[in-house]
C-alpha cells in the first residue's frame, strides 16, 4: 500500500505494510546517499534555521520560526520514509541474476514498437528508481507488467494512453 506524500508526490510506505519493495543495487545507493544527505547537511540547516529564528524573539508571531519547524518536520519524515524504504528494500543485482533470457526485474530490455519500427533500451527497476528519460521503467509501469516473462523474440501487448501498442523483445541483457 503506497500514499502520497502531499509535498513532492514521493510515495510514502504505510506503517502496516511489511512487504518486500524490490530495488536494484544502484537503486539502493541512491537511497542511501540521499539518507546521508537529508542527516547530514538538510537536518543540520534545518536546526540552524530553528535557532536563528528563534533569536529573534517571540515566537507566537515569528513566521520564520514556523516556517523553519515546519521544514524540519519535512525533512524528519523524508528521513523515516528513506530508512522504511531501506529497511524494507529486497536489493536485487541485475548481473547476478540467473532468469535464462526471460524479462524480470532488473534486466535491460531491447524492444522494437511493432508499428513504428522505433526501438527503445528500457531496464524494469523499482518506484523510486524510475526514470523514463534514463531508459529505466518502474516495475508496475503497464509496459513492464507487459514484458515481464517474455523472451527475445516475443510480442508484448501494452495497453498505452494511445491504444494497445505492440514491441519485439529483441535482447535481454542482466548489467
């Protein structure tokens, strides 16, 4: 069960859900540098804006004070939100996988759209790690729904914005 966080639209893990959130290697350190980030130099500006506020006097009409309290207790759920995240993370090493050319989690995908003859380099990887742009689709992306399981050769039917849109596996690659 994912919620959105209202700042950010960063999903946010319920405090009931227990489940295994599979990230790739690359994934994870991304998390972790930005937990070390959010501790080490967000958290620290965070408090400093609290005493430098707070200098200024009363503090029931110090917009500043609040503005800073309010940053701070940003920053303090972006950091239980990254440790849930890491505590609950199942890291998966695309280069140690052993599927016998099917498409799973992890592995990098060359596809042809059928109807454009386009083709496109795509590795299915977790919520947080996906990046269109940077050829990596999430997981419960409606493509990725679509290719997991398939093999070179085969046609995978993805029901796009657009209409249904048919692509070729013609590689599986575990990088």
């Amino acid at each position: 069960m994912l919620l959105l966080a209202a700042a950010g639209g960063w999903p946010l893990l319920a405090a009931n859900d227990m489940s295994k959130i599979p990230v790739t290697v690359k994934g994870a350190e991304l998390l972790r540098a930005e937990l070390h980030h959010l501790k080490t130099v967000e958290r620290p500006r965070a408090i400093a804006a609290i005493a430098e506020a707070r200098s200024h006097g009363d503090l029931s009409e110090n917009a500043e004070y609040d503005a800073a309290k309010e940053r701070q207790a940003f920053i303090e759920g972006r950091i239980k939100e990254f440790e849930g995240k890491l505590a609950n993370a199942q890291i998966i090493d695309p280069k140690l996988l052993d599927a016998d050319g099917r498409c799973v989690f992890g592995a990098t995908l060359d596809l042809e759209d059928q109807d454009t003859g386009v083709r496109v380099c795509y590795q299915i990887v977790g919520e947080d790690e996906a990046d269109i742009k940077g050829g990596k689709i999430s997981i419960n992306s409606p493509i990725a729904r679509a290719l997991i399981g398939k093999f070179a050769g085969d046609i995978a039917e993805v029901q796009a914005p657009g209409g249904l849109r048919e692509y070729e596996v013609i590689d599986v690659r575990y990088e």
